[in-house]
C-alpha cells in the first residue's frame, strides 16, 4: 500500500564515462529532488557541478547503507523525495542501494526508476553473444579458490554469462575459466565503455586468456567479461562425466576416479578432475 504523503525515491542512473550520456530526466529529478543519496559525495559532486546542480547530498555506501535508513526513510516518509545514486551507472547494479530500495517499498514509499547506463547491459548489447537471456553474475570472488567454486557451479549455465572484473585480477580470472569451463567457449571483454579508450576484445576463452597477458592495454580501466553458456550436448557429456564420477569417488582417491572417468567418457583429464572435485565438495 503506497502512503499518499510520502515522497518519492528515484533511483538514478548516471554515466559509466561519458557526460553525455546524462539523460535530461536524470538532470531534472536530480536538480528537483530534496535530497540525493550518494555512494561518494565528492564523486557525485564532480557530476553535479558538470550540470550546474546545487540539491545537497547524503553519503550512502556499503559500509554506512544499514545506518542510514531510519533517517532516510523518516524523510521520504515526511514528504521529501530523495534521488538515489551510485558513482557511475544505474545503482543496487554491484552497487549500494538494495537496501534503501528494500525499505522504501517496505514502508510504502514510490520507487522510481530514472533508466540510464549500466555497464552489464552495454556490453551484452554490443558483445554478438546469445543476449535474450543471461545470467549477470556480479563480481566473481577475490581469492582463487571461491572464485573456481562459483565457476563450477555456473559452468552448466546455458545463458550468456556477464561479470564485472578488476582490471588486476583479470588475466587470473580468464585464467580460471579456461580450466574451469575449457578454452573453446566464445567470450568477449569489454573495456572502457563510452570513453576514449572503450575497447572490444573478441575471442575464444583461450585465445583472452593469452592476450590478457600479452596485450599491454588488456588489463587496464574498468571491464566487463561474458562468455557463452554451456552448450547442451556438453552438458550432456557432463552428465554422463558425473555419473561415472559418482560412482568411481565412492571407491577410489579422487585423482585415480577422475583419470578414471577420464578414459572411460572421454572426457579431458583436467575437466574430470575438476568435476570430481566439485562432486565430492557435494558429497562431503
Ligand atoms: N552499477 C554499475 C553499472 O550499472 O554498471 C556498476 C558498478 S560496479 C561497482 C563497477 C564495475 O562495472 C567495474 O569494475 C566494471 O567491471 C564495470 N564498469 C563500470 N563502468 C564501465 C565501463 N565504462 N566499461 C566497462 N566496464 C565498466
């Protein structure tokens, strides 16, 4: 139930590099809301200036979200509307927001959408990859082996898949998808989106992987990676690569069942092992 006296909160999508992608609603809600919430005021403050906006500001970022609902909610809940915004791109997109966005709908509050950049979405749309359904994944964990963990689980995904990744951990990341998913599936990095820069590297997991290390501007500025899902006959040799697992595991080491396995399916030793152990973490 929506409460008539509140005001509203629009969640405000910014640029991902380049002013001129500043859409002219995202200017007015901006210039006319009460208040805008922002994850780095001195970041957004750059913005605002750029478009000659004085509305003041609330810090809100991942670290303060939980603390500062009461006071926001209180606001939007008096009459003030109250503009949500990241430091670049559409925010609770890997970005802090959910939480005030949660409230708000709890209390009754209208939320509105102000649609604008969003990196994901960008890059999907240009990266000549299946797009009519995907599977945006976020950031992959930091440390190697939860991120290979996550791999595993989405390698039987058949949808595209899209992450956000740090320029630093980027080759470690192709890396592991080429163990994880195998070297053969189409991917495609994306680099520096709307800006000067903006680049498109096209290829197979291999062949990234190899020019991660290589090309000197590979890693460098901010990326979005997506690959293609699994394909279904793949999945089925899975299946079959699984089963054999399954059963070898209960009666022998895990190395020996998934060279085992290996032979028998025919599938590659590296891609047996890693379903071996990605089916004992299941059993254990
Ligand atoms: N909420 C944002 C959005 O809607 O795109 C994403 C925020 S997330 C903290 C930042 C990540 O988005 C970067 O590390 C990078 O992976 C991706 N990203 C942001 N801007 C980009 C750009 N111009 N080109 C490529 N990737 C970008």
């Amino acid at each position: 139930m929506l409460n008539a006296i509140a005001g509203r909160l629009y969640v405000v999508a910014t640029p991902i590099g380049n002013l001129g992608d500043m859409s002219p609603r995202a200017r007015e809600i901006l210039q006319s809301v009460a208040l805008i919430a922002a994850e780095d005021t001195r970041h957004t403050g750059v913005l605002l200036k750029a478009f000659d906006i004085q509305t003041s500001m609330i810090s809100l970022h991942e670290h303060n979200e939980i603390g500062r609902l009461p006071e926001l909610i209180a606001r939007l809940l008096a009459g003030a509307s109250v503009a949500l915004v990241s430091d670049a791109g559409t925010p609770a997109i890997s970005d802090p927001g959910y939480e005030l966005v949660r409230a708000a709908a709890a209390a009754g509050v209208e939320v509105i959408a102000i649609p604008g950049p969003c990196a994901a979405v960008a890059a999907l749309s240009i990266s000549a990859l299946p797009s009519a359904q995907f599977c945006f994944e976020g950031f992959l964990p930091a440390r190697k082996s939860a991120r290979r963990t996550q791999l595993e689980k989405l390698s039987i995904e058949i949808r595209t898949l899209v992450f956000y990744e740090s320029p630093h951990r980027i080759a470690e990341m192709l890396a592991d998808c080429v163990v994880v998913l195998g070297g053969e599936r189409l991917a495609v990095v994306a680099r520096e989106l709307t800006k000067i820069h903006e680049t498109l590297y096209r290829g197979s997991l291999a062949d990234l992987a190899a020019r991660s290390t290589l090309a000197p501007h590979f890693s460098r500025g901010e990326i979005v990676v997506m690959i293609a899902g699994a394909v279904v006959e793949e999945l089925s040799d899975t299946r079959e690569l699984d089963r054999v697992l399954s059963v070898l595991l209960l009666e022998l080491p895990l190395k020996q069942a998934a060279h085992l396995a290996a032979k028998i399916t025919g599938a590659r030793n590296n891609e047996a092992y890693n379903r071996a152990l990605h089916l004992k973490a299941l059993l254990a």
